[in-house]
C-alpha cells in the first residue's frame, strides 16, 4: 500500500511542484509535510516564498514567523520577514530583521542591500563590501533571491551592479526581454565561464529558442554535466557541430566523452586552435603518452620547455613523455 499522508514524500512532491509552478499542488503536498515536526520548518518556509511569489506578504510573513518558531537561527525566513516588510515600506521592521540577519551572518548581501534600498542611498557602500575573489557570484545569488521570490525588477537592479561576465549579461538580457543584444553579448565569449545554477538552466533552455548560438548550447551542457546529466550534456556538446573556435570547447568535449577517437579528435583540434597554450599540449601530450607515442608528445611539450620549470602539470607531462 501506498501512505499518501508520508511527510517527507509530500514535502518532495511539495518541492517538485514548486520548481514547475504548480503552486496549489505545491501548498497541499507542503502542508501535509509541515504535520510532522522534523519537516514542519522547512515546510513552513517553502510556503512562505510561495506566498511572496503570489504577492501575498501577509502570508508569506505568517508561515516564515511560524518556520522560526521551531528554528530561531532560520536565515531564510528572517529574509522573507525582511522582504515583506520592505515591500510595504516599514523602516523599523526593515532595520529589526537586517539587525537579525546580520547577527546570524555578518556578511549577509541580503540584509545590506535591503538596508541601502531603505535609505534611498548607500549603494556605494554596499558595492564595496563585495570584495571576494568572484564579485559576479555575490551579486548572482543576491539577484536569484530577488528572481525566486517573483521579483524581476530588483532582480535586474542587483545584477546591474555587478561586474560584467557573460552569465551575468545574458542575465540581465534575458530579465530586461533585450534577446536582439544577445549576438554583441556572445560574441565577446570568455575562457573562464562555468554556469552551474538551475536557474541559468532554465534560463539558457528559453534563449536556446530564440538564439541558435553554440555557446548557449555548451553554457547549458556544463550545467547538465555538472548536475550529473551527463546523457543530456553529450547531446548539447554534438549539437554545437564544428562551430566552436575556441579551445576550451574542444578541452572540455574531451573530458566530457570517453570515447577514444572523439577525445583525440577533440584534443587535435584544441591543439590546433591553440598550439602554444600549456593545457592543449599537457593533455594531447598525456593521450599520445597513453597510445605509446611518447616521441611526439616530447616534441609538443619541447616548444614550451622553458615554461616548465614554473608549471608544474607542464613539467610532469614533459618528464612523463
């Protein structure tokens, strides 16, 4: 027999719906889930942001103030509280829940952002106080706060702060209905971009149907690598096609695909793109080591043999072959 009353299946049922806005599936499954107290803090708190997303604060505030009650160190709900309050304008409630927050996380952007939009001022303080080593991240989880409780427009401010970077761009192109910007945005591709959040998935997923560029395709494949679909990321990666001129397509495609003829395909090809880059030639060099060709790869690590001394994967490889 089947519990239809089990809590944490409905608590997962309650989450399903959630993430495919099914929102009355979602409140029933949740509500049921929130009967049992190991789940009930967790239960109350998704109801609350589903209320916030309805534009119900009344609501959202009555469930987060009940997922405290069994959890007082609950961030999230205190960010909700923070929120609803914002929303009708409450400076004192405002300053009651940052004060809070910031208690329980010193660091929080959440609070300090809310803090400078209740003064009307202090967003150069705030930026300042991103100092990490990957400033676009801060500003992207802040701007997805925003974006999951159905707030598209302090989404986009928050973004618009940030540094610029791809996802961040395609982001703010995406929220602001710009898609004619897409092509200026995807022609400046960078090395160093790993999308991972489900959210740029879906993302991706809807400006893939307006725009038929080959990044779009491999953003969206790293982040079904990364979830561990990797069937799905394989797909992607072939319908790039031939298109991809940059290296780190063809790197990636190799680690991605265990086939041996389409890694050596794909390890040539990142090659010949880029000869005197140290990771095309460490990890032609390995394949060529692997298939018993330890000449050639010696011959390919020797163009770059006065780099070896200060990179160590380089010099491996070239004692190694």
């Amino acid at each position: 027999s089947i519990d239809t009353y089990d809590p944490l299946s409905n608590y997962v049922y309650g989450l399903a719906n959630t993430r495919t806005g099914k929102n009355t599936e979602a409140k029933s499954g949740l509500s049921i889930a929130s009967h049992d107290p190991s789940n009930r803090p967790a239960a109350y708190l998704e109801l609350a942001k589903i209320f916030i997303r309805e534009n119900n604060p009344l609501k959202a505030k009555e469930y987060a103030s009940k997922s405290i009650d069994f959890n007082r160190h609950n961030i999230a709900a205190y960010e909700i509280l923070l929120y609803a309050e914002s929303l009708s304008g409450s400076n004192k409630a405002i300053n009651k829940y940052a004060d809070i927050i910031l208690e329980l996380d010193p660091l929080s952007d959440f609070a300090r952002f809310e803090l400078s939009r209740a003064s009307r001022s202090g967003r150069e303080e705030f930026v300042k106080g991103i100092s990490n080593e990957f400033p676009f991240e801060s500003y992207m989880d802040l701007a997805m706060k925003y974006y999951s409780y159905g707030d598209i427009e302090t989404a986009l401010e928050v973004l618009k702060l940030s540094p610029e970077h791809m996802i961040v761009s395609l982001w703010i192109a995406y929220l602001d209905n710009k898609t004619e910007e897409l092509a200026d945005i995807l022609g400046s591709s960078e090395a160093s971009v790993f999308p991972h959040r489900v959210e740029t998935a879906a993302m991706l997923r809807d400006l893939i149907k307006v725009n038929d560029s080959w990044l779009l395709k491999y953003y969206l494949g790293l982040i079904y690598w990364n979830k561990g679909l990797v069937k799905e990321a394989k797909e992607l990666f072939d319908l790039c096609g031939e298109d991809p001129g940059k290296y780190w397509f063809w790197l990636a495609r190799a680690k991605l695909f265990n086939d041996e003829s389409i890694k050596e395909e794909a390890l040539n090809k990142a090659y010949k793109i880029e000869p005197d880059n140290w990771r095309t030639v460490v990890e032609l060099s390995s394949l060529l080591v692997d298939k018993g060709m330890a000449s050639k790869a010696v011959q390919l690590c020797s163009v770059l043999e006065p780099a070896t001394s200060e990179n160590t994967r380089l010099g491996l490889t070239y004692a190694r072959a």
